[in-house]
C-alpha cells in the first residue's frame, strides 16, 4: 500500500517536472514579445534622433509616431517606458510644429529612457 502511493506521489512529481518544461519557452516566449516592441521602438526612435539632426521634422515626425506605437504596444510596466512614451510624444508635437532640433532632443530623450526597458 504504501509503494503505490510513492508510485503515484513520484508519477505527480514527474508530471509536474515536464508541464514546466513544456511551458517554459511559452513563457519566455511571451516576455521576448513585449521586448521586440521596445527594440522597434528604440530603432524608431533613434531614426527620428537623426532625421532631426539634419533638419528634417517631418521624417523626424514620422519615426517618433512609429517609435511611439511600438513604445505603448509593449505592454511593460517600467517607469523607463513611461517616460519614453512622454518624450516621444513631444517629439512628434514638436516635429509636427517643424521644430527638427526639440524633436531630435526628445527623440534622444526617448531613446535613453527605453533602453533601459528590461
């Protein structure tokens, strides 16, 4: 009687072991999706960074309202992120104002801040 209870205790202990296993890479899986946004983000970002700097509010503009969909698409509690998305949010208002050079600041601004996005 008590063998067939280790049995099933040591059958429970098994089963347990593999549904972790298995729903690791899920897991990860879904915490790796939240930061390709965040990655996008930073790349978008660091294009409106560089458009500014040649002048350009409207390109500047453009990459800092993609940067800025891919930044609240992230779905990541981070003060880093939030302050991201404010800078962000300046730039486009700025860029849209043809201030190339407040755009490329905020821009910067934003990129710092979501690099530290973890």
């Amino acid at each position: 009687m008590m063998s067939m209870m280790r049995m099933r205790g040591y059958r429970m202990l098994v089963l347990s072991a593999a549904a972790l296993l298995v729903s690791m890479p899920l897991l990860t899986g879904a915490a790796m999706a939240g930061n390709k946004h965040v990655e996008e983000a930073v790349e978008h970002a660091k294009g409106a960074g560089s458009h500014g700097k040649e002048g350009h509010a409207d390109a500047c503009t453009q990459h800092a309202e993609e940067a800025l969909k891919h930044a609240q698409a992230a779905g990541v509690k981070n003060p880093h992120l939030d302050e991201g998305v404010k800078h962000l949010k300046e730039a486009v208002q700025h860029g849209k104002a043809g201030h190339a050079d407040a755009c490329k600041d905020h821009a910067e601004g934003a990129v710092t801040h979501l690099a530290e996005v973890k």
